[in-house]
C-alpha cells in the first residue's frame, strides 16, 4: 500500500510541476510578444468556461492593437502552442507605471542596451528621482555587473523609507530584470515602497486634530501677552556691621582695688 501511495504522490507531484512550467511558458511568451518594458504581470485565472489571462500593463493600446489583431493571434498562438481551451485575454492598465517595479526594471534594462552600461549612474539617479517625484515613500535600485570595470561588481542607489525584513517588507513591489550590454549581462532588482502603503509603525495625525493644536497653541500665546509685567521687587540690603568691635572697658578685679586701697593709706 506504501509504494502505491508513493507512486501516486509521485504522479501527481510530475503533473503539478509539468503544469506550472507550461503557465511559466505562457507567461514569458506573452511578455516577449508583447515586448519588453511593456508588460508588468502575466496571471492566469482558471473558470468553468476557460482560461482567464489577465495582463497588466502601462500601454495598453499598444499591446491590444488595431481592432485588437495582436489579442486575436495570441489567442490563436496559446490554443495552437500551449493547448489551451478557450483563453480569454483581458487587459489591465497601469495608471502610474513609475510605481510599478518590474516596469521600472524594464526600463533601466532598455536604456542601459541602448546607452550602454558607462552611463548606469546617471540612468539609476534619473529614474531613483522619478520615482520619488511619483510621492513613492522609498525606492532602491541595484545594478550588478561589469560597470563600469572588467570585474563585476554591483551598485546600489536608495531613497527615501524602505523596509526590508519583517511584515511591513510584504508591502515593497520588487522586481528583476536583465540587461545584455557589449561587457556582458546587466542585473537590474528594483523595490518601490508605494504610498498607499499601510505600515504599522506610521503615525497619520487628521487635519481637523491639527486645526485643534493649532487654536490651542495661539490662545495660549495670546494668554500669556495678556498677563501683566512683574516689577521686580526691591532687595532688602544689610548694613555691614564693622569688622572690629568696640574695645569694652575693662573691669577692676578685687585684688587690684584693695592694693591701690592700701598704697594711698601709708601716704
């Protein structure tokens, strides 16, 4: 009964790891058809009626075509190639693709294949800028290869509030992308921190809770310009008693009276 189990369990895990390879196939297809810097995400929904292909993108009239001939012959292409049912392909734009990291990525790649890598500086600050310019909360961009030496090396250009480690790492988009340069291939990672972002250790403070410090602050002020001056009061100064005291006149004793006593009486 064990190896019958295992056999099984060994079936099932050759079909799920052939099944996910064919949507990994599906997904890199549609991204190099589409091209590239145009596509941010590829996900692939199953239904009772078939297969739901949903593809997020910045330019969405580009990937659609003219009276949507691209469209038709992906779905063509998928049925033919990758045997799909009844692939239905739905667009999703990007409203703000410099939020979007893996569009990001794309782009750094592009331009440092047309550029060439002796500029990576200048393209890395240029779109780390943009992004910020986007109200992102933070942004990082890391480039490895041979920039600009003989020896590959990576960079790192950063801004803003980005976390790496913990729950509030969850909310980062980071994406990869590559570069094939006349030195060699270029990796590109991105991650953008987007303003919407929740993270637990953020205080929002409201408009109307700042109106109300604000009053408060001024009545206070005003309430103090209110309170009349305090003269100050006068000090009480002590006459300096003499350090030397007034000699005290000195008392007779007994002795002395009676001796004077006698000396006038044998006078």
């Amino acid at each position: 009964m064990l190896s019958v189990q295992g056999a099984l369990y060994k079936m099932e895990e050759k079909k799920f790891v052939n099944f996910k390879k064919e949507e990994l196939g599906v997904r890199e297809y549609i991204k190099r058809e589409l091209g590239k810097g145009r596509i941010s995400a590829v996900t692939i929904e199953y239904t009772p009626v078939g297969e739901k292909i949903i593809v997020a993108t910045s330019r969405p009239g580009q990937v659609i075509g003219r009276k949507g001939e691209k469209i038709n012959e992906l779905t063509s292409v998928l049925k033919k190639r990758f045997k799909l049912d009844n692939p239905h392909i739905e667009i999703k734009e990007i409203t703000v693709p410099l939020l979007d990291a893996q569009l990001v990525a794309d782009d750094i790649a592009l331009m440092l294949e047309r550029k060439g890598s002796l500029k990576f500086k200048v393209i890395a600050y240029k779109q780390l800028q943009q992004i910020i310019k986007a109200k992102a909360l933070g942004a990082e961009i890391v480039l490895s290869g041979k920039l600009p030496s003989d020896r590959a090396r990576s960079w790192r250009f950063a801004s803003g509030y980005l976390k790496k480690t913990g729950d509030p790492a969850k909310v980062v988009n980071r994406a990869q992308s590559q570069a094939t340069t006349m030195l060699g291939v270029v990796g590109v990672k991105v991650s953008i921190l987007p303003p919407d972002a929740h993270i637990h250790d953020q205080i929002i403070v409201d408009e109307n809770l700042r109106s109300k410090i604000r009053v408060n602050i001024t009545d206070m002020e005003l309430k103090e310009q209110e309170k009349p001056e305090e003269k100050p009061k006068n000090k009480i100064t002590k006459k300096k008693t003499s350090a030397k005291k007034k000699a005290e006149p000195k008392t007779k004793r007994p002795e002395q009276i009676r001796t004077e006593a006698e000396k006038e009486e044998k006078k």
